[in-house]
C-alpha cells in the first residue's frame, strides 16, 4: 500500500512541478494532463480493491489462478490427446488385423464344416448298416420262422399219411423192427 502511494507521488509531484512551469508555455496544458496524472494515480491506486471486489481475490492472484487453470486445461489436453492418439494406432491395428482374423475364421469354419459333413456321414453309413443288419437278422429270423412251421406242417401232414398207411402195409416183424432202431438210437445218445 505505502509503495502504491509512493509511486503515485513520485509520478505526480514532477508533474505538477511541469504543470506549474508549462502553463508559461501556451502549447501544453499542463494544469490537464496534471489532473489527469491525479486521477490515473487514483484509479491505479483503487484499481485493485476494485479488482478485489469484482473477483474475490487480488489481481496477481486472479492471473495465477488463471494460469493454474490454462496450464492443467492444457495438460488434459495433451493427456487426452495422447490418449485419443493411443486408441486411434490401436483400433487401425485392430483394424489392419481384421482381415487375417476373418479370412482365419472362414478357414475354420470351412474345416469344421467339412468335419462335421464327416461325421455325419459316418454316422449315417454306420445308422445304415444298423438298419441292413437289423433288416438282414428280421429276415433270416421270418425264414427260420417260415421253415420251421412248414417243416412242422409237414410233419403233420407226413404223420398223417403215415397213420392211414402205417396199418395197411406194417407188419409185426416192421413194428418190432422200429422199436429195436429206436431203443438202439436212444442208447446211443
């Protein structure tokens, strides 16, 4: 405060020194530019309290705090910059390897799909054979079914023959023959 109002003395007593020896001279006004050195004293000598008042805090303070602002704006701006420039460089890699990783993937498919064609068919040769085997073993069964129920058809059939016949043309020496073979073929088992 005491170095304000030394310079505004300072800045004023040789001007109203100049002021009192130039109003001889009659091309200066001198008793104005005097009263205007008074009053730009004044206003330099208020101007920070002004400041003060319309701001909150004093003028070098304003500037520093102003300064602190720019600066940190300034270095997220950078931060964000770099990391702005960081994600760009990664997503054109991103990008630049894209075409190897999808013609990596079509190769894939291709392979899997041409695997699972595979199996699908061996799967359906081996359901095929199943089914020829299973038909195959039906059929044979039906024969065995059909043969033994024509043989025991026939067998009726033969035995019925036999008993209309058996008593016209056996003798007693057959009847005694038979049963001789049979006993004999029984004791051989």
């Amino acid at each position: 405060m005491r170095r304000g109002i030394a310079a505004a003395l300072a800045v004023l007593l040789p001007a109203a020194a100049l002021a009192a020896e130039g109003e001889e001279h009659a091309g200066i006004p001198w008793s104005k530019l005097f009263f205007s050195a008074i009053n730009l004293g004044i206003f330099l000598y208020l101007l920070p309290y002004a400041v003060r008042g319309l701001l909150g805090m004093s003028l070098a303070e304003w500037v520093a705090e102003r300064r602190s602002r720019i600066a940190g704006a300034l270095a997220q701006g950078e931060r964000a910059k770099r990391e702005a420039e960081a994600l760009r460089a990664e997503w054109q890699r991103r990008l630049d390897s894209l075409s190897g990783e999808l013609e990596t993937m079509l190769t894939q498919a291709r392979s899997d799909i041409t695997a699972e064609r595979d199996q699908i068919l061996a799967a359906a040769r081996a359901t095929a054979e199943a089914i020829r085997r299973d038909a195959q073993r039906t059929a044979d069964n039906e024969i065995r079914t059909a043969q033994e129920v024509l043989r025991a058809e026939v067998a009726k059939q033969a035995l019925a023959i036999a008993e209309r016949l058996a008593p016209q043309k056996l003798t007693a020496a057959d009847q005694q023959r038979f049963v001789s073979e049979f006993v004999e073929q029984v004791g051989q088992r």
